[in-house]
C-alpha cells in the first residue's frame, strides 16, 4: 500500500517514494526540452529493462525521458488504491474550477496520497511551462497522466467515460491553478523586492 511505501521513503529520508522520486527527478531535468513528455512510447524493452531493476530493489540509471515518464505512469496505476481515492471522487468532481475546492479537496486526502499528487502534479506544471518544447499544454499532460490517478468505479463503458472526462478536467484545473498560484508568488515577490 502506498501507507507501507511512504513509511519506508520516512525512513529513507525521501519525501516521495524512491521509485518515484527517481524517475520524476530525471523527467525534470531532461523532460522540459522533450517532445511528448508522457505522451509519447518508450522503448518497451528499456521499460522492462526498468521495471526489473525496480523489481529487484536496484534505481535504475535512466538515460531515456520517456521511459523514467512511463516508469511514474506504470508506478502509478500499480498503486493499491488510485492516487485519487475512491472515497473523495464526488468532492474531486464538484471541485471543477474553484481554487478553494481544489485545494479542500487535495487536502482532505490521506497524507501519503496527498504528498504523490503535489509531487506528480509539480512535476507536470514543470513541463507545462516548457510547453513551447515539449508540446504539452496543461491539457495535453492532464490527458495522458489523470487515467493513472483514478480508477473507474463503474461497468459501465459510458459512466466510465464521464469518470475518465471528469479526472481530466480535474488535473487540468490543478495544474492551471498551480500555475496562477506561482505567477502571483512571483508578482509578490517582484513586488516585494522593488
């Protein structure tokens, strides 16, 4: 459980999972001058290469954007339960675009979960802002990562699609109001220093 994973990253002095932070660091570093950052494949033997050093314990030495990116994908949907609980799904929905309820929302996520969705969706507002190289727009990166942050409830094909609509809409409007969030600190601080 993710519980049983940010015990050990305590314990490791991590403040994500060490899978994570990993891979997310090298999509930092090297993500923002990508095309298709989490859009597009990797090599599926570099992934498996990837995943078997995971699996034995090893960090892998990434050399490939795209794979450290469908490492974070693959880490994701394998968590026990999705990153955006099951429990807070009606709150997430209601949230659309008010900054208040996002943040009311985000919040009232357990620790751990909280904790990997500020971590993940830092990461994209990263790309985003390189969105001029990388081609990712707020919308882009908020299609290709939200499926691995939720998991449809439902049997039903079209009730799954809504779901699927709705988590989209949801990271889209984090992303967008992390990114209000930084231009106002930075006009503070501009403010501020004048």
């Amino acid at each position: 459980a993710l519980e049983t994973l940010m015990a050990r990253r305590e314990e490791q002095g991590d403040d994500v999972p060490r899978v994570l932070a990993d891979a997310a660091a090298y999509v930092e570093a090297h993500g923002p001058r990508a095309e298709g950052v989490f859009r597009l494949s990797c090599a599926t033997t570099e992934l498996d290469a990837a995943r078997e050093e995971i699996d034995a314990g090893l960090r892998p030495k990434y050399t490939d954007v795209y794979v450290a990116a469908a490492v974070i994908k693959l880490w994701l949907r394998a968590l026990p339960e999705p990153l955006m609980t099951f429990a807070l799904f009606d709150r997430w929905v209601a949230a659309k675009e008010d900054p208040a309820a996002l943040r009311d929302v985000v919040e009232a996520l357990p620790a751990p979960n909280r904790v990997v969705l500020c971590a993940v969706v830092g990461l994209l507002a990263a790309l985003e802002r390189a969105k001029e190289h990388t081609k990712m727009t707020a919308s882009n990166l908020a299609i290709v990562v939200a499926p691995n942050l939720y998991e449809a409830t439902t049997p039903d094909p079209v009730q799954g699609l809504v779901m699927s609509q709705k988590a989209v809409q949801f990271v889209h409007n984090l992303l967008i109001h992390m990114a209000d969030e930084r231009e106002k600190a930075a006009a503070a601080s501009a403010a501020a220093s004048v």
